[in-house]
C-alpha cells in the first residue's frame, strides 16, 4: 500500500469518525448541539483540523442530511421489498407507514432533514429546491417519487381532474409536474408526459402536505388535544389520502 493511499484511508476514517460523532450529538441533544467545536473536542482534534473536511458547519450539516436520508431510503426499500411491485396501493401504504415509524424512531434526525426552515425565496415540495439542494435526489424523494411513477406509468389516473386546480395554483402545478417528471425520469421510471397534468401533479403534493403534516404533528407532539394511540389516526388519515387519490 502506497504512502498516498494510507493517507487516502486514514482520510476517510476520520470523516466516518466525524459523521459518526455528530449523528452521536444530533441524536443525543438536537441539531444545535452539532457544532465543530463539540466535534472535536469529542474526538480529540483541534476544531481547526476539522476544516481540513469541511468548509463549514453548514456544510457538514448538509453532508449529515444526506447520510441520514441515505438511512431512511434503506429503511424504506427494505418495506418495499416485502411488497409486490404490482401492488400499487400496497407499496404507497408501506412508503407512508414506513415513513410514520422512521419518524418516531428518529425524532432529531427528521427535524433535521424534513423540518429545517428554507432559505428565503425558496419552496419544499419533493423534487424542489430546499436548502441549497435537489431534494429529489434525497433518499425519501426519490422511493416516494418512484412508487407514485409506478403508478402513473401504468396508466393509473389519479382522481383529481385539471380543472379542479385552483386558478391561483395552475402555474405553480404546471412547474412542479415539470419537476416531477425530471424527477421520476432520474429515479428510473419513464412516465409519458399526458399521465401526470397539472392536476395529478396536486393530488401529489397534496397527499405528501397532508401526510408530512401529521406525522410531524405526532413527533413534535402538536396535537390540539391530547391523543392516547395516534395509530388509529394515522391509518384513518392514510385512508381518506388513498381513497381521495383514487387508489382505494
């Protein structure tokens, strides 16, 4: 092994180490907690060392999302596995399910990626712009994407019609389908251009607005009111989502 190598390794080590540790301190005491400084004085570095790797905080922050989504996306793909492809209702409850327990599990970790404020000007929508960055290359993006192409590709047609789209939110819609279309044709599934209008593409975002919102309700604890068992709840919401996109 040459000299360059070893020092390629070693590199490579120490950034595991550094992800490492951070995860330890996001999970532990939240994402404020995660600073260069309480790094590496866990690890027994200078916090200026830890420059050598990243730029900043905020780019370490970013490379901690993308390891987390990478966490969820197996999470994720291993529920799907356990579904028949063919099964289209099947797969779109296993993503959401999954997604709920993922969430419970991880608390810090999905404030991190799914409740971090944008930057100003730019919208969170699954294939949009958020935080600097394409989130439908992200893990969850890309299985949500892709099961919801499945279906599309397959001629399913989704219950809402274009011209139930508000006047208001026609060209926002008209953006995201072109957003989504990319997005799906990245994760691998080619879905023809007149399956998803304009319409489809806000029966979509709806389910996803209306899915992230009550998940992140039960992990911050922000019912209204008190619920012993938010199971029920959840799987009664789920079942109006399907129902209302046409898949139940």
């Amino acid at each position: 092994m040459t000299q360059a190598t070893r020092r390629e390794r070693g590199r490579a080590a120490t950034d595991r180490d550094i992800r490492q540790q951070a995860r330890t301190l996001l999970v532990a005491d939240g994402p404020q907690a995660v600073t260069l400084r309480a790094i590496a004085r866990e690890l027994g570095i200078t916090a200026p060392a830890l420059y050598r790797y990243y730029t900043s905080r905020e780019d370490l922050i970013e490379h901690l999302r993308q390891d987390i989504c990478a966490d969820l996306g197996t999470d994720l793909g291993g529920d799907l596995a356990e579904v028949d492809e063919a099964d289209h209702l099947g797969q779109v409850l296993a993503v959401c399910r999954g997604f709920r327990a993922w969430a419970l599990a991880h608390p810090q970790e999905f404030a991190m990626v799914f409740a971090s404020p944008a930057e100003p000007g730019q919208h969170c929508p699954v294939g949009a712009q958020r935080a600097g960055r394409d989130v439908a290359v992200d893990s969850f993006g890309r299985i949500f994407l892709t099961v919801a192409g499945r279906v599309l590709a397959n001629g399913f047609q989704l219950a809402q019609a274009d011209a139930e789209v508000p006047a208001q939110l026609v060209a926002d819609m008209e953006n995201f389908r072109d957003d989504l279309l990319a997005a799906m044709a990245e994760s691998g599934v080619q879905v023809p251009p007149e399956y998803l209008g304009t319409g489809t593409a806000y029966v979509i975002l709806q389910f996803w607005v209306r899915l992230y919102g009550q998940v992140a309700l039960e992990v911050f604890g922000q019912f209204p009111y008190p619920v012993s068992d938010c199971e029920p709840l959840f799987e009664s919401m789920l079942t109006g989502l399907v129902r209302d996109a046409g898949l139940l």
